[in-house]
C-alpha cells in the first residue's frame, strides 16, 4: 500500500503527517497490497481542507473535508472513507454468498433444497 502525503499553503508539519499514517494505517483491513491513496491538506481562507483519493481493486474513493481546524478535518475525511470502504467491502461479500444454499440451490420460497 503507498500512501502519500501533499501539502499546498501551509508547512509541513510532521506530527500532521504521522497522524495521517496512523489513520491510514486503521484502513489496512478494507484495502488490498496494491492500494494507491494520495492524500492532500491545504489552508484557504483559514478552513483545512483534507482530501483523501484511495484507489483498491480498480475502484476509486475519494472525500474531501473542510473544518477550522486541521485535526477535525484529518479525522472527517478518513471517517468518510472507510464509510465508503466498509460498504464497498459489504457490498462485495453480499454479491458472494448471496442466497446459496450447501449445493448452491435456493427453492423460490427461500428455503434450502436438497
């Protein structure tokens, strides 16, 4: 998994891009190896704006958070995206084991056969 970290108008701060890690490091059981994630903070107009682009199985994730404050934002915009991980990954497994009985047969009235 390779996550980078980008900063536009303010100086990077290294407690801001260990907390990131630590964060990303939580969403390790909803991404494969080979996740890409580029994560961006930048300061306008005195409002943090974190945004997170997560790219896991060809699919792409992104959020995008703004707060006063840098720490709010950081926790918002990684709260959003293992929202959005948590349900791709439900979504993933409902489509696996969907309505199948031991041999693979449903009867209409959704009880096993066989």
């Amino acid at each position: 998994m390779s996550f980078e970290v980008s900063f536009r108008n303010i100086n990077p701060r290294e407690e801001v891009k260990t907390r990131a890690q630590a964060l990303y490091a939580k969403l390790d059981r909803f991404l494969d190896p080979a996740a890409d994630s580029v994560m961006t903070i930048a300061v306008e107009h005195n409002q943090a704006i974190v945004e997170l682009v997560v790219t896991s199985r060809g699919v792409t994730f992104k959020a995008k958070e703004e707060d006063p404050e840098l720490k709010a934002a950081l926790d918002k915009c990684f709260h959003t995206i293992e929202d959005q991980l948590r349900r791709n990954k439900d979504r993933r497994t409902d489509k696996k084991g969907r309505g199948e009985g031991e041999d693979g047969f449903v009867e209409e009235g959704g009880e096993q056969v066989g």
